[in-house]
C-alpha cells in the first residue's frame, strides 16, 4: 500500500519537474528569440538600403520595390538572380500611413479579429 502511494507521488513529481523544465525551455527560447531580432533590428537599422513592397509572382519569384538611398527601384528577385527592371520616381509612389509604426503586435490582430467576428449586440439582441 505503501508502495503505490510513493509511486504515485513519484509520477507526479516527475510530471512536474518535466513541465517545469519545459516552460524553463519556452522562456529561454523566447528571451533568445527577442534578444536575436533585437539584435538584427539594430544591426539594419539606419541603412540606405530598405525593402519598402513585395509582392510574390510565383513560388520563389517577387517583385520588390527598393530604396537604395534616395533612389527607388523596381527588382525582380529569383531563387538564383536579382534583376532591377526600372527606377521608380519617388512622386509616382503611393505610401500608406495604416502600417508606418513598424509590425503589427499578435494582440492588434486578434482585436480586430474578434470585433470583426461578433455580432451586433447593440440593441441586445442576437442575430
């Protein structure tokens, strides 16, 4: 009787030590993960050369919008080749100001996603 009781502690003992090792795990990679693209952010920040559009044409082909200093150009890039198709004049661009803070946040997205799936209770009814 004793046995089984010691047995059992001893299972969730395991089970609890494993977890924690687990979420020690999760919080290291995430801290890395953020140390690292702060890390690159910094590292590519101020540069004269930024990616300001790209659009996918096929699986491993996409045309990109550059500005190298105060030139914009069109690039076709390729798996294997970049090949610059024109210079863009900086009044024929169209700069939208919805995403100019830098990336969206995980939580701003599912805001929107939530108020975009529920329904209109305004008058206390359900649709």
């Amino acid at each position: 009787m004793i046995l089984t009781v010691s047995g059992r502690t001893d299972s969730y003992m395991q089970f609890i030590t494993v977890l924690i090792i687990f979420v020690f795990v999760l919080l290291i990679t995430y801290w890395v993960t953020k140390w690292t693209a702060g890390y690159q952010k910094s590292k590519s920040s101020n540069t004269n050369i930024e990616v300001l559009e790209t659009i996918r044409l096929s699986g491993n082909k996409y045309v990109q919008i550059v500005r190298v200093g105060r030139k914009y150009l069109a690039v076709a890039t390729c798996k294997d080749t970049v090949t610059m198709l024109t210079e863009i004049p900086e009044q024929d661009l169209v700069f939208s100001d919805h995403n100019m803070s830098g990336t969206l946040k995980f939580r701003d997205i599912l805001e929107k996603i939530q108020k975009r799936d529920l329904p209109d209770q305004e008058d206390g009814r359900d649709e």
